[in-house]
C-alpha cells in the first residue's frame, strides 16, 4: 500500500512540472528542463544563514552560488562523549600552620640613670678681711652685698641668705693678721679704726678685735675664726707687702692658710693696677700668690686678680685718687665688678 503511495506521489509531481513549464511563456516550447535536486530538510542542511543585518557584507554578489561557508563550531553538547575530557584537578595539599617562634624571654627595662639634683643652696659664714681698699669703700659695699647674696650678681649660686663679717685696717697685711706674737700683732691690736663695712652696727678699733687673746700662741685672725667660726673666707691683701722678700710674703700668706679650718672655701683679692713704680712689684705679689695657692692642699683657695682688666678700662676716668693707689668711687665700684666677673664663673659661692 504505501509503494503504491509513494508512486501516486511521483506521478503526480512529475506531471504538475510538465504542465507548469509547458504554460510558461518565458521558455521555448520543446526545450529540456532540468530541475534542480530537492532542497535538504532543514534537520540535515549546513548552509549558515545570515540575517539582514551588517553581520552580511554589502558588496557580496547575491546571485554568485559559491557563498563562503563558516562552519560552525561544534557545541560542547554535540561532541560526542568519548571526545570529552573530564579534568580533575590534583588535590591541593592543605596549608600547615606555620610553627610558632618561641616567644623571647622579656628583657628588664635597662635602669635609667637619675638626674643629678641640683645641689640646694646652703647658707654660708663668711669672714671678711681686708686693707684700704676694702675700708669703707664702694668695693667693700658691692663685695659685701654680693656675700650675701649671691643671687643678684652669679647666674647659678650655690648659696643663699649668707653671714658676712668684716675687719678691714689701712695698711694692714697678711702678716699682721696671721701672726701669733710681735710688733705686727701689736700695731693691729692697737689700731684705733677697723672697719666692719655695714657687717655690725659701728666700726670697732683693735683692743676689741684682740680682746680674749689671752696669750703670745694665738693670732688676731685665729681669734675672729674661733668667734665666728667661718666656713669661707675673702681675703683682699698684698699691696702693703711691696718690698719684702719672696720668701717672707709667701711665709705669712701659708700661715693665713694654715689657720683657716681645712676644707673652707676661699677667695683671694690680689692687687690690682697702678700707674706707679709699683705696678711690676704688684705682678710679683700676685706670681706669688699664685705659687702659694698651687702648692697647697688644706684649703683650696681661688686667686682673683684684675692688673689686665683695670689697666684697660675706660669706664672711670679718673679710675685712682691722685696718688695713683687708691682709687675714686667710680674706680672702687668698677673693680667689685670686675672682681665679681671671676668670682661667680667658679660656682662655688
């Protein structure tokens, strides 16, 4: 039955291109037709179809037959499953935790050193001694007061709220204060005028100074020690000893020393400049001096000259009285502070 079909079907085909070509009038009569093969099912074409877009070349010819075909690249789907390759990635070994550093043993914090505290100020006794100089003087009075109180002239004092006591004798000198017996032990006890420069409530005279001396083995100056008992000294000597031998000045300046209670703080004023003859004699007390100091060591004292600084100032004009020794008030005051300008850089008052 369906042979039978399928032959009905050709005939049937066969005769409507017949009729078809044969009413044709484009076409001569008794030409042979040729007809093209039947069009692939759509399941089994391969031709690509483009749409009308710009995806199709404009200048492409469209009745050329020979159009280029781009396959199309096989779907994962169609590949036939032997074609297939499954990858399996290789597994990854699990990462270790990496072992932890022993901890370091804790260091001691390293000690710092401690400041140094500043040294509290303590509260001094001074003794004073001096010649003309220092005899109601403007130098005197600045000297005095900077004793006292070291606050107002040194930048960093050591010490406050200071004791001062002063015995100052024209003319005087090492020798008659250190002493123990003699013709200069006796002028001093029996001077008429000391001065205290303000230190207590009048000047006092020798007999006063000297009273308790009750024998020859005690100096004037052993004497005001044991009264007061200081513990640092300010000398302002050496003029009035021009022109005596090296050796007998530098004897009664040890001796000064070697009465002061050991370990006292000292200060000593040498001479200053003078116009006079006198000037390299007082180069030579402050030499003098100065060697004395080196080769001690009970008591440490500190030299304090000014010949170089006075002979070149032009503040004080005059700067000395007109026997070119003794000095006006201008020049008084200008060598205190002088004085002053060596003292406080030591930072020992």
């Amino acid at each position: 039955m369906l042979r039978w079909l399928a032959l009905c079907s050709l005939a049937f085909l066969l005769s409507s291109s017949w009729m078809a070509c044969h009413n044709s009038p484009s076409l001569p009569t008794g030409e042979l037709i040729i007809l093209p093969d039947s069009p692939p099912s759509p399941e089994k074409s391969t031709e690509t179809t483009f749409p009308q877009d710009a995806t199709t070349p404009e200048s492409a010819d469209a009745s050329d037959p020979q159009e280029q075909y781009v396959p199309e690249p096989p779907s994962p789907e169609k590949l036939a499953p032997e074609s297939v390759v499954e990858i399996t990635p290789e597994p990854q070994p699990e990462p270790q935790p990496e072992p932890m550093a022993e901890p370091l043993p804790e260091l001691a914090p390293e000690a710092q050193p401690e400041p140094t505290p500043e040294p509290t100020p303590t509260s001094l006794t001074v003794l004073y001694i001096g010649d003309s100089q220092s005899s109601g003087t403007k130098f005197a009075q600045t000297m005095i007061d900077a004793l006292r109180n070291p606050a107002k002239y040194c930048p960093q004092p050591r010490s406050q709220n200071n004791t001062v006591f002063s015995y100052t004798l024209v003319s005087s000198a090492a020798r008659h204060w250190s002493e123990l017996s003699g013709s200069s032990k006796d002028w001093l006890c029996a001077a008429a005028l000391i001065y205290t420069n303000g230190t207590a409530p009048k000047n006092t005279d020798g007999p006063t100074i000297c009273a308790g001396i009750t024998n020859q083995s005690k100096s004037v100056f052993q004497r005001r020690i044991e009264v007061h008992k200081p513990n640092a000294f300010l000398i302002q000597l050496g003029a009035n000893s021009i022109g005596f031998s090296e050796s007998y000045v530098k004897s009664r300046i040890q001796r000064m020393l070697d009465q002061m209670p050991q370990s006292s703080l000292c200060f000593w004023v040498t001479p200053t400049y003078s116009p006079t003859s006198q000037l390299q004699n007082r180069r030579d007390m402050e030499r003098w001096t100065r060697e004395v100091f080196q080769q001690n060591t009970r008591v440490l004292c500190h030299i304090l000259p000014s010949i170089d600084e006075i002979s070149k100032q032009t503040t004080c004009n005059p700067f000395h009285t007109s026997d070119g020794i003794h000095m006006t008030t201008c020049g008084s005051q200008l060598w205190a502070q002088v004085i002053l300008s060596k003292l406080c850089p030591l930072q020992k008052l």
